[in-house]
C-alpha cells in the first residue's frame, strides 16, 4: 500500500503562534530591564551603551517576535495513485 496522504497542510493552531510570539517578546524585555539595570550602575560609555539598547530593543523585539520565519511544516505532496486496467477488463452495458 501506498504511504499515507495529509488531509489538509495547515499551519500551527493561532495559540501556538501567539504564545511563540510571546515569549520572544517576553525574552527580549528581560534582556531590556537588564539593560536598565546596568545602565543605572555603570558609568561611561558602558552606561550610555546599556541605555542605548534599553531604548531600542523595544523596536527590535517587535519586529523579531512578529517575525514570519521560514514554515516548520513538512509540505505534504500529493501521491498519484498507480492503477491499471486491461482493455479486456473494460464491459460496455446497454
């Protein structure tokens, strides 16, 4: 027997989008509270560099939790059913 065939080729289900989305976001928040954290207790241009990337990052993990990577899914092809009848096989009722 042939190998199986995908009904259909959804994606993943909108939760598992969304909870994706949120914990890239979520990681990137922690990497700026962080940010601020140091830039309140080092001086210099580590402070300004650490304030920099608290002001910024918000932008950057927009655009990356939004982000539409490259689809995870196996695409499903379709299998061409293999089927032979002989002309002799064939009858004609009237």
């Amino acid at each position: 027997m042939s190998e199986r065939q995908s009904v259909t080729s959804l994606d993943s289900s909108p939760e598992e989008e969304r909870k994706r989305r949120m914990v890239r976001y979520s990681i990137a928040m922690g990497i700026r509270t962080v940010c601020i954290v140091l830039g309140v207790f080092t001086t210099g241009f580590w402070m300004w560099f650490f304030f920099a990337l608290a002001i910024f990052l918000p932008y950057f993990a927009v655009v990356i939790a939004n982000a539409q990577g490259p689809s995870t899914k196996k695409q499903a092809s379709a299998v061409a059913p293999k089927l032979s009848i002989k002309a002799s096989d064939i009858r004609i009722d009237d």
